[in-house]
C-alpha cells in the first residue's frame, strides 16, 4: 500500500485538481496584477484584465516570464508583499550576471515544507527516519528546504550541509542516518570516498536518497545505488518557483510527479511559445498559484521536459514530468548538432567508465570543436598505452553514433577533474560567441 503525505491532494482526482487550479489561478493573477507594477504593465500593454483569467484553459493568454525579468528587479522589484510579511530570502547559485532573489512569506515556507515533505515520504521516509542533508545550507534553497520537510514529516533532520565527504561519511555511519539528500555528483562522491576509506555500504542503515539540483541520467542512479546500496530518488525544483519539492519521484522510479495544487505545468516549444501536447519534448514552464511573496507566472524554467498524464502504480494521479534531458541554455551547438551533457554521460556510463568527465568546446578558425576530457579510474591508470588507446577508440565511436558529430577524446588522471559539493561543472565553452 502506497504512503502519501498529503492524499486527498496526491490522490485526488482531475475534476476536482483542476477546479482548485482555477481558483487558486484566478487568485494569484489578482494578486500578481494588484501588487506588482512589473505585471501590471504587461497586462495593460497586452490589454488583458486579472478577470480574463477564469480557467486553467486561460494560462495561454497570461505573459512569460524569464529569469532576467528577476535580473532586472534585482533585488525585490518582484515581491508582491510588504517587506514586514517577508520571513526569508533566497537567491540562486548561479554564477553568470546578477542572483535571482526570492522571497517567501510564513505560508510560503509552510507550502514548501509540505511539498519536500510529500517528497520524503513518496522515498519511503518516516516519522523514524534520520535524514541526512548534504546539499547546502545558506542562499542556496536545497538544504533548508528538505530540512523543513523533514521536519513537518515528524522525522529528524541531520543538517551536515555539503564538504568534508570523509566527516559526512564518518556521521552517515555513526548517527544511524536512513536517508541522503544531496546533489547526484555529490552522492557519487560520497560512493568513490567510501570506497578509499574501505567503508562497506553494509555498514551503513542508508535505505533511500534524494537527489537533485542538477540533471542526471538512469544511467548514473544505478551507479549510485551500486555505490550506497541504496535507492535513489529524483527531486525537482527551481529557486525562482520555490525550491526543491516541484515535482518528486515515486517508488516507480519513472518521472517525477508535479505538485499541481501549487504549480502547473505547461511545456512549450522554446522557439514560439507554443504550448505542446502531453508526451511531447519542450521546454518547462510553471505558474505559481499559491506563492504570496513571489507569485510568477508561466515562468520559463529552459529546462527540457516530457509531460504525462499515464496512470502511475503509486496511485498518485499528480502529472508526471520526466527527468530533464537538459536545458536549453546548457545545450551546446557544435557544428549545427544540439548537445546535452547528459547525452555524454550516458555513454560513459554504459561503456562502464567514470562519470566525471568535461566537456570543452573551442573553434579553430571558423569550425567548433568538442574534446571530452574522461577521468580514468585507478585500474585504468595502470594499464598499457595501447590498452588506453583502446578505450579512447570506443568513447569516440560511442559519442559519434549518439551525438551524430566526432569528438577528440582525452583519458586523463584520476581525480584531476574537480570535484564539486554542489552543481558539476561539465562544460568548458572557450569559443567567443
């Protein structure tokens, strides 16, 4: 018998979802209307009224907004309440141009510790677990937001925060931790440090993890339970929209369900705006309806996304969105062929060989060039040149016939490639566009 946290909500059927949508909607676009001037303005020059608005059917009249529209109003030009109604502030991790900066009220973060919440317990958490919290804690929205989950669950938050991976492993071990929550990289890290300190995930009462913050290929989960002995979870989210908790994966492991009582879906072609079917391939957009501090609507998230409404065997009927397959401003063009670091991970790890790899992209005269740099493992670093040669040959011919385009490849020393406790770095673009 499936867990819910909230099942009147998870289970509850479509009639009744969309109703809730359509007046939680209609709220929230009377609300964005009244109290941000950014809003306001679209409207009028669009001609639109906040009684336009009716049904969910009604989204597609309503103006994008993008992550440069937070730029803009940097730091609260955004916000629709009053300073004194703003219990915390967030802001992205982003390392290009200004921060995106969120706000939440009381009830924001109460939302958003039901949805981690939801999370927790669709991995199999309880009231009994230790949960303990690698991502980091601070501006970043990964560590507080699953430690108020797990807190609203009844469990016990362990909020190590992210670094010192022997120490981690040291508490994982000691403080009887059930559950990892961290970036998928990071867990991989935790796995190959393991493995130096001779610790046995026998050892540990690890059970579940819950991963997110960055994409990550199927290929790479089974990785991770192999290391840990554990299952693992996918966890989505956005800083600009909440945090992590948007969409959680179930027992079945196949996508991640939506919490649509707070955000609805949309994915869109991100060429025209136009919104695709169910099962089609585009970017993601979410509308926030229940957010009071900062409520955005049809927010392009340019990450890439499949939707679907197949009946789920947890008995959840929330949609369900796949996995990102990357985002559109990660994607490189080489050469006219769209590229996505997860496509090259995959390779990698079918062909057996380590995840930590970089992309580097140049241009030699007017053609691009892509070198994939591959982190050999301990056992490789011994073994003849020709032998290397080998595994260089298969990489090449790999990638070529995934990503229909040649790539030089270069196996380089164990643990040259930086590690990172938070997002992996996976692409070095050195080309002036």
């Amino acid at each position: 018998m499936s867990r819910y946290f909230s099942p009147e909500i998870e289970t509850a059927d479509r009639g009744r979802m969309l109703t809730l949508q359509g007046q939680r909607l209609r709220a929230t676009v009377r609300h964005c209307y009244e109290n941000v001037p950014f809003y306001r303005e679209k409207f009028r020059k669009m001609g639109l009224e906040p009684g336009d608005i009716k049904t969910v059917d009604d989204l597609v009249k309503l103006p994008f907004t993008y992550k440069q529209d937070l730029r803009d109003h940097y730091p609260y030009g955004l916000f629709a309440v009053p300073k004194n109604k703003v219990v915390r502030i967030h802001a992205s991790s982003g390392t290009t141009g200004k921060m995106t900066v969120v706000g939440y009220t009381k009830r924001d973060i109460e939302d958003w510790a039901e949805d981690t919440a939801r999370a927790i317990v669709a991995a199999g958490g309880t009231q009994e677990d230790y949960i303990h919290i690698s991502y980091g804690y601070g501006l970043f929205t990964g560590g507080l937001g699953i430690h108020y989950g797990a807190e609203k669950l009844g469990a016990t938050s362990i909020p190590v925060s992210s670094g010192n991976t022997r120490r981690q492993i040291d508490v994982l071990r000691d403080f009887g931790s059930n559950i990892l929550c961290c970036t998928p990289s990071y867990a991989m890290h935790i796995g190959e440090t393991m493995m130096e300190m001779g610790v046995s995930p026998d050892s540990l009462n690890l059970r579940a993890g819950i991963f997110g913050a960055e994409p990550w290929t199927n290929e790479m989960r089974a990785k991770i339970e192999e290391l840990l002995g554990i299952k693992a979870y996918d966890i989505y989210g956005l800083s600009e929209v909440m945090g992590p908790g948007v969409a959680f994966e179930c027992e079945e492991q196949s996508g991640m369900h939506i919490n649509e009582d707070k955000y609805i879906p949309e994915v869109i072609d991100p060429d025209t705006g136009e919104v695709l079917p169910d099962g089609c391939q585009g970017e993601l957009v979410f509308t926030c309806i229940t957010k009071e501090a900062l409520p955005l609507l049809r927010y392009r998230t340019r990450d890439i996304a499949v939707l679907t409404r197949k009946e789920c065997s947890c008995g959840r009927t929330l949609i369900k969105m796949s996995k990102p397959m990357g985002r559109t401003d990660d994607m490189l063009i080489i050469r006219g062929v769209n590229v996505f670091p997860s496509q090259v991970e995959s390779v990698l790890l079918e062909l057996g060989l380590s995840p930590n790899y970089l992309l580097v992209v140049d241009r030699e005269g007017a053609l691009d060039t892509l070198e994939v740099r591959v982190e050999m493992t301990p056992e490789m670093f011994t073994d003849a040149v020709k032998g290397l040669e080998e595994i260089e040959r298969r990489i090449r011919s790999a990638l070529l016939s995934t990503l229909g385009l040649a790539a030089t490849v270069k196996l380089v020393e164990p643990k040259s490639i930086p590690r990172s406790e938070g997002k992996a770095k996976r692409i070095q673009d050195n080309r002036k566009l």
